[in-house]
C-alpha cells in the first residue's frame, strides 16, 4: 500500500495531505486536481454548493471511491484505502450525511459492530456491551434520552446521526471526517457536538467538517476550503475569509438578502385541523389559510413530524378531524389526503420520500399518474416534460433526468422530492426539514419558491429546526412541545429566544 | 445514462429516442448477458449433441418445456419486483389440473372449466395475498403454509385420484398448432407479450415497481401498496391456474400431485436469473423469460446427453444459489 521510498515520515508533513485528486463519474467530472491539507488538532471547514463535490472527496478519502489521479498521505506516506475498512484501520473515519444502522440491532449493538464482545466464549456479554454504550452515550448526556436496548430503527433522524458519531469515536479515530452531522440536530443537540468536537481537536484529531450552515462553520472551523464544481478554489485561515467572501467563493455570485418577497394577506381558510389525539399528539388545533406559510417549531420529538403525519393520513387518529376547505376529510391513507390536495415532503428522505433504485424522471413523477397517462396508459413523452420543468425549475444538478436517484448529491436528492411536490401542485403542502442538507444558493431559490407558491393561493406548513428559517419564511409559526400546541406566535412576537423558551418549558 | 437505468433492472420509459437505442435499452445490459449465456448453452449441448440438438422436433421440444414454466416465471417475476414471493404457484398448478378436470366432468364446456381453473387460481391468490397483507404475515412462510394447503385441497376434491379428460378441445391444446405453431408456445407468447406490456407501458407497472422499490415511499407518495400487492397475488394464481390448464391438456388428466416436481423453484430461479433482485423494485419480463429459456436448455441438454435425473435435480439448485450470488456481487459493485 504505501510506497517504501515514502516510509520515513518527513518531519512537519501534515496529518493529511490530498494531492491533485481527481474523479469522474461518466460524464460529471466530480473532482478535478483537488489538493488539501489538514493538520492534527485542526478543524478544517468544506464548504461548496450542493453537487460541488465535498461528499465525494470524503468517499476518496476513506476508500470506498477510488481516486482516477491523485493521492491520499497520512503522516507524509502515501496510502490507497481500497475499502472503509481500511481506512478505519489507519485510524480514518468518515461520518455520512445519511447515516446507515442495522434497524433490527440495538442501539448498543449498533454502536459496537465490529467490536461485539463474546462471554463464556459463545455469548455475547450484554453486561460489557451496556458498560461501554453506557459510558458513550453519558459522554453526550444521552443516557436518559436514548435505551441501549432500543431497536436503532425506532430512533428518529437526530438520534440515527448521534449513534453513527458515537460509533466512530468509540474507535479511536486521528482523522474525523463529519459530512454535514447537523443536519437533522436540533441546535441544543448541534452543541453538544460542537463540544465533542473540540474536545477531539484539543486531543490532536484532524477533523474535516462539512456543513451549509455559515455560522457553524464560524463557531467551529480553524480553516476553510471551499470547492466549487469540483474545484478547490480556496483554503485558507478561518480569519482571513469573512462570510460574503465565502459565499461568492462558493458559488460564484454575490448572494444577497434569502427571505423576500411582498407578503400578501392571507385568504380562506385552507386545512382546519381540531383536536387531533393519537399515541404522539395531545389535542393539536390549528389552521392555514391560502398564501400563509405557518411553522412548526419545537425540539426534535416535540410531535411536528408526528402533526403531518397525522394529517396527511399516515398515521392513524385517535380523536380529532382534519378538513380541507370546509370539507371534512376521511384519511385512511395518504392517497386521501393527496386526492383532497395535500402533499407531504418527509424528512427522511432516503427511507420515506425517495425511490433510491429509480431515476429522477420516475421519482418527481410518482404522484402524478393521472399527468403521465392515459386510459393506464403511459405517455411517455409526457413524465419526461413533466420531469425536465421541475429538474430546470429547481436547478437539480443531473446529468440526466434518468439519473439514477441515488447517484446524486444529498441536496439534489432533496429536490428531487421537492420536485415531486411542485409537479403534483397540492394547495397545501406540508414541507418537513425542506432545506436540510441544502446548499444556501439552492436554499434562496427554495424560498423564493416557496413566496411564489403562496402568491399562488398554496397554504405551506413548514416544519425546520433551522430557526433563522422558520423566522424569515413563516407568517406565523406555533410552537410545540411534547405532543401539543403550546403557542401561536405572529411574525411580529416570534423570535429565536421566546421559541426556544416556550418549546422548554413543557419538557419534563 | 440509460444503460444505467437498464442496470438496475427498472427499464426507463419509452419515447425517449430513436429505434436502435431503444432496442438497446430494451434489451439491457443485464439481459445481454444472459443472451450470452443462452448462447454458450447452446453451443455447448450443440456441439455435443449435434445430431438432435438442432432438430426442430427437439426445438419444439424445448418450446413445449418452457412454456408452463414460462407462464409461471414471468408471474414470479411481476411477484418478486413487488416485494413478494410466491411459493404455492406449483400447488396451485396442481389445484388447478384437477378444478379443470372436475370442470369437464360437471359441464362438459372446456371454456367454462378452464374460467374454472383460472378463477380457483386467482382465489387462491387471493387468499395468500389476505394472509401476506391483512395478516402481515411473511410472504415465504404465508406461500411455503399454503403450498401445503392448497396441495391437499387437490387431493382432497380429486379424493387423490388421476382424473382423466376426455375432450378434444384439450388434445388440441396440448399437442395441437394454430398457424403453424404449437398453442401451448401461443399461449406462453400472449402471456409474456401481456406482461411485458403491463409492466413497461401502464401506471399499475411503474407502480409495481414502486412499491417495491420501498413500501414506505410508495405509500407516502399516495399509491394504495396493499391494493397493488392483493392484485399482484391474484395474477400470480391466475397466472398458475391457466399454467394448469396448459398442464391438464398436455397430459390429457387432472392430477393433484402435478405441479409437485420444484415448479416453484424453477420459476424463482428463472427470475431471478433475469435480474430480479429478492429485495423487490428490480427485475423485467423480458429478463424473466431469458431466464426461463436458459433453464429450458439446460433441461433439454441435460436430458440429451443423458445426465441422471438426480444430478440434474443438483443442478437446478445449484443455478438458483449461482443467479442469486451473481445478482449480489452485481447489487455490490452498482451499489
Ligand atoms: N456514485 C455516483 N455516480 C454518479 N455520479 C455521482 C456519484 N456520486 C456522486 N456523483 C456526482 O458527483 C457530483 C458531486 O457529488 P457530491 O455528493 O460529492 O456533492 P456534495 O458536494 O457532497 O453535495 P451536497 O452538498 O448536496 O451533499 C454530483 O454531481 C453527483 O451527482
Ligand atoms: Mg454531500
């Protein structure tokens, strides 16, 4: 693997040194004459637009992409990672934006995969094993929030993200790679992170962090390298770039102002939700009118996910009724709640929103068959226009509407479900974690479709854990804490500090 | 870009471009490959057995083998991309066989007991699809349960005899030709060509393939998962009823014990050899019916070069563990 004229370590190399990478993905060039270093105890902020290429890098680096040129070394030597597993070795991890868990395997089990030690030589040591999850989850003061015994499938986004964190650290890594870890944390979860990633680079880590929040890179980084269309166009001090600069480097424009857009006044009342009760929600009530955008907020658990479950008929009532228009709606499914016209983006948008195995064209156009037939028919032609508007309408970077949908980059696989929403034109869609993973050029262009959506007459509920989100885009935004509604603040009352005191004060 | 749709099974919609490409697209990757493998079969028994091999007779001959097999597959197939698994199909062939011989005895009307035969097949996949969606029972072990049901309601209502058939419109059926033709190939062709349509060129297809691609999503995007799934069970037992009528007219009898010889097996095996992946959300028509032609060959060469009846048994087992080792280290390399 590593070349013998290479074996003495030159003094002062880098932890790790990428020289002129280069990959290419049929015909997108992915990367192209990359090179970077990060020092041990530096954190290393990658930043760039959706597609530019970051997770990619990071895939090269652990080895379960090889690089077409280029070279990866560590301590100055070369290596070649021909699988994670190598890499793991060599003490290099990468975190994965979408993080995969055996959802029948425990929490615990999860966690030490690979390190599941026997008892009495056959059995598993379930002592040991709730010793070492214990202290871990301690580490991250979890130990109350999360069961080691739970099955990991039950655990919500944030909680996945946390374990596959946990799960790297537990095997002492010199090169950490987090590719975009927040995106489905809550800011109190983000900060607990924060710590641990701190406290690794007080302890001589390396650690490359990928994210599209601006300010978690500031809190964070000792330097930024930012890559745009598979280029490093800049790595530098942290100091030296301030926030602008970053984003004209990413995308090649100035950005300016992300919420705008004239608000109108509301019109009638659109979705009339009363006393919804089931397992998770506790008399939730509220209503959205045509043209208003109204926000879900509240910690991670508080039920948001849970209320448009509920009335985009997924999950069953116990009490309650949704009506849409003035009508009552009967919800056996989600096919009701689509004929009455609403749409629904979940967040989870590998297990719950997206056909992985199928192409763009297929996954925007699922929920239109009445657009793409005729008579059971298909038309072909048909699925393909309806596809191409929404891929140049939201700029999903593609070489191809039949793009296989998991080949494409995290936020243009966001779209994608977007897309699918936008073709299918509900008057009401409920948006869950909409920009999560999204870069901020793409995030503008999603609000701003989200303005024109609402001039339409759509009603838009958005469900964000992003606060700076749900303030700038929301006209109102309610509150909720522990399965109920706890407030219904106006644009004018909301702001970060009464929101985050509100969806506290409910908590046990 | 759409060589690539091709390699994970799911064919990408027509009207894309011009003729040639999508013949290409038609064909697949996947698909070409197991052209491949049919070729090498064939050069194989061929050159060992060239005297017969390429006679028409013995071409017929495989033609005749495949297509209650090829009824059965193409089924399994439209089964397995679902998400599902059917097991109980060579059961019901059996059920069927017996139903229809019954069905001649009571009314002497070859239409309305083949209708018989058919409908008793579509019951009975319709009770495996209640037990599989209303039950939330897994789809192996609901079909493995059935199979052995099923199998003994044909014994049971045959009071396990042999019931034989005395009905010209059967012996035409079985040995008779229309155009040319043997009607047991015209038979498996429309069938196929019903399926390939089904599955490429209408929403219930696209949907099929959705649903299983991932339930969750499909349900989520508004698509009825367990009205599909229901449907999909039904056309696999009307797919093994009719699959018994080709039976009952080859063999001139309805037998509760027919359909017992690894029908099931065989029928997996051909789709998965198409490229079916047991995940569900992958496979075609046109791959499940290479596969069926390959296991034709294979059954036919074994049998002219005179390979003993058990080791061919080995081999058609072996075929099922090969395809699906394949289709992994395919699933891996694509992943
Ligand atoms: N396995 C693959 N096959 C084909 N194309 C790929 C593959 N993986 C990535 N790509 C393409 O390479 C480019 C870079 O993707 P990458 O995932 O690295 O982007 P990213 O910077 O991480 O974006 P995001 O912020 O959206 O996560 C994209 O255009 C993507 O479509
Ligand atoms: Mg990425």
């Amino acid at each position: 693997m590593s070349d013998p004229a290479d074996l003495a370590a030159p003094a002062g190399a880098p932890l790790l040194a990428l020289r002129n990478i280069a990959k290419r993905f049929g015909v997108v060039q992915a990367l192209s004459g990359v090179t970077l270093e990060l020092r041990a105890g530096e954190v290393l902020a990658l930043v760039g637009e959706n597609g530019a290429g970051k997770s990619t890098l990071m895939r090269i680096l652990e080895g379960a992409h090889q690089p077409d040129e280029g070279e990866v070394l560590i301590d100055g030597r070369r290596h070649a990672f021909r699988s994670p597993s190598h890499a793991h070795a060599a003490g290099v991890r990468v975190i994965h934006q979408e993080p995969d868990i055996a959802p029948d395997l425990s929490v615990a089990e999860n966690m030490f995969i690979g390190d599941l030690r026997p008892a009495a030589g056959i059995f598993l040591d379930r002592r040991d094993l709730l010793r070492r999850t214990h202290a871990l989850l301690k580490r991250f003061r979890l130990e109350h929030v999360i069961s080691p015994w739970a099955p990991a499938g039950t655990l919500g986004a944030a909680h996945r993200q946390i374990l596959e964190i946990m799960r790297a650290l537990r095997s002492g890594v010199r090169i950490l790679s987090l590719d975009e870890p927040t995106s489905s944390l809550t800011e109190e979860e983000s900060q607990r992170l924060f710590a641990i990633v701190r406290q690794m680079r007080a302890e001589g880590v390396g650690i490359i962090y990928i994210s599209h929040r601006m300010h978690e890179v500031r809190a964070l980084a000792d330097s930024i390298a930012v890559l745009r269309d598979g280029h490093l166009v800049a790595q530098r001090p942290a100091g030296e770039l301030d926030d602008a600069a970053v984003l004209q480097l990413m995308v090649g424009r100035p950005i300016t102002n992300l919420f705008q857009g004239a608000r109108r006044a509301p019109g009638e009342v659109l979705l009339d939700v009363r006393g919804l009760c089931n397992t998770r929600l506790r008399d939730v009530s509220f209503t959205l009118r045509a043209g208003e955008v109204v926000g879900l907020g509240g910690l991670v658990g508080a039920g948001r996910t849970e209320v448009a479950r509920a009335v985009f008929g997924a999950d069953r009532l116990s009490a309650g009724e949704v009506r849409m228009a003035g009508r009552r709606l009967v919800l056996r499914s989600p096919a009701d709640a689509i004929a009455a016209g609403i749409g629904l983006a979940p967040e989870d948008r590998k297990g719950q929103a997206l056909l992985l195995l199928a192409s763009v064209q297929d996954n925007i156009v699922l929920s239109v068959p009445q657009l793409i037939s005729r008579l059971g028919l298909l038309r072909g032609g048909a699925a393909r226009d309806i596809a191409q508007q929404q891929v140049r309408r939201l700029r999903i970077r593609t070489p191809g509407i039949a793009q296989i949908v998991s080949k494409l980059s995290g936020g243009n696989q966001q779209k994608v479900v977007l897309g699918r929403w936008l073709a299918r034109q509900p008057r009401v869609l409920i948006l869950d974690e909409p920009t999560r993973g999204i870069d901020v050029g793409a995030k503008a262009e999603i609000y701003r479709l989200i303005g024109d959506l609402v001039a339409q007459g759509m009603g838009v509920l958005v469900i964000s854990s992003e606060m700076p989100e749900l303030l700038g885009l929301c006209d109102r935004i309610l509150v909720m804490a522990a399965g109920r509604i706890v407030a219904d603040l106006d644009r004018a009352s909301a702001n970060e500090q009464r929101i985050l005191d509100l969806a506290m004060q409910e908590q046990p | 870009m759409s060589s690539e749709a091709d390699e994970i099974g799911l064919p990408a919609l027509p009207g894309r471009s011009g003729a040639v490409s999508r013949l290409m697209q038609a064909a697949g990757t996947h698909n070409l490959s197991l052209l491949l493998a049919l070729a090498v079969l064939v050069a194989i028994f061929g050159g060992m057995r060239p005297d017969v091999f390429f006679l028409a007779r013995n071409i017929e001959n495989i033609g005749q083998g495949i297509a209650i097999l090829g009824v059965l597959a193409t089924a399994q197939t439209i089964v397995i991309i679902s998400g599902g698994l059917d097991i109980s199909v060579g059961a019901v062939v059996g059920l069927s066989t017996v139903c229809i011989a019954l069905g001649v005895e009571w009314t002497n009307s070859p239409t309305l007991a083949i209708l018989f035969g058919i409908a008793v097949g579509a019951a009975a996949g319709l009770a495996n699809s209640l037990i599989i969606t209303v039950g939330g029972v897994n789809a192996v072990i609901a079909t493995l349960g059935t199979m052995a049901a099923f199998r003994g309601v044909a014994f049971i209502v045959s009071d396990g005899q042999s019931i034989s058939i005395f009905n010209p419109v059967f012996r035409m059926i079985g040995a008779g030709r229309l155009l040319g033709l043997q009607i047991t190939i015209e038979v498996l062709l429309l069938v196929v060509a019903a399926f390939y349509v089904l599955m490429r060129y209408t929403i219930v297809g696209r949907n099929i393939y959705a649903i299983g691609g991932n339930p969750v999503v499909a349900r989520l995007a508004g698509l009825n998962v367990r009205g599909y799934q229901v449907g999909v069970y039904i056309l696999s037992g009307a797919a093994a009823g009719l699959a018994g009528m080709l039976l009952a007219a080859r063999t001139g009898s309805g037998q509760p014990i027919s359909g017992s010889d690894g029908l099931e097996l065989q029928a997996i095996t051909a789709a998965v050899l198409g490229g079916c992946a047991l995940t569900g959300g992958k496979g075609t028509i046109v791959g499940g019916l290479l596969g069926v032609l390959i296991l034709g060959v294979l059954n036919n060469g074994m049998i002219l070069t005179s390979v003993p009846t058990f080791y061919q048994m080995v081999a058609r087992g072996a075929l099922l563990i090969a395809a699906v080792l394949v289709a992994e280290q395919q699933a891996r390399r694509y992943g």
